[in-house]
C-alpha cells in the first residue's frame, strides 16, 4: 500500500470523519492543540523551572502529539500532499534530534537553536493552511 493510501485509510476512519464533519470538532481540536503549544513554549522559556514542575512540559508535548494526530487524520490526504506539512516534519524531526544532542547538557545554542526550529514549525502550520 502506498503512502498516499494510508492517508486516505486514516482520513476515512470513523475518527477523523466525526473531527472534519462536525461544525466544532476541527476547531475545538485545533484550538486546544495551539493552547498546549503555549503550555509547553511556556515551560520550556521558564529556564530553572523546579523539578516537581517539569511534569507541565509533558503535559504540554502529549497534548501537542495527541491533538496535532487528530488534525492530521481529518485530513490526511491534503496535509500528505502540502509542502508546508513535509517542511513541519522535517522541522520537528530537527528537533527531536536537537533535543537527543543535548540531553545531557543545555547550552545558550541548544537552546536557541531548539526556539528558533519551534518558530520555524509555527510558521510551516501557518502556511498548511494557506498553501
């Protein structure tokens, strides 16, 4: 199967139709995902925050991976064809990967390399939706 029928298999699911066919599902969703996103930006700019607190970080990230699924899956088949959508996964794989670099040490670097590709997947979603 291809790639493009995946797609098409997961924007058919019972889910994704009852998120993109519903008059509150897709915004609803796509409202709570922008609110984890400041959650865990939020977090993760407050740089000693205490470790009983660091819990909010992944509160944050599991809403932004969980939410950020379900917008997927409404619409799978136009996010796989948009070059913005490609261009956001790329960038988040960056960091992922920057995040594994510096597991064991945070740098003033790291960490403006780390807000500078989050910044860059804020503008890569905005474009998903006008490109």
């Amino acid at each position: 199967m291809s790639i493009a029928g995946l797609c098409e298999q997961i924007q058919n699911a019972w889910l994704s139709r009852a998120i993109s066919e519903s008059t509150w599902g897709y915004p609803i969703v796509g409202a709570v995902h922008v609110l984890a996103i400041a959650l865990f930006g939020g977090a993760v700019l407050i740089p000693n925050l205490p470790d009983e607190a660091r819990w909010i970080r992944r509160l944050g990230m599991t809403f932004i991976v969980l939410t950020g699924t379900l917008l997927f899956a409404s619409g799978a088949v136009r996010y796989y064809e948009s070059t913005s959508f490609r261009i956001k996964l790329v960038l988040l794989g960056l960091i992922v990967l920057n995040a594994i670099g510096s597991s064991n040490r945070r740098t003033k670097v790291r960490r403006t390399i780390s807000l500078t590709l989050w910044a860059a997947v804020i503008f890569a979603a905005r474009g998903i939706a006008f490109f």
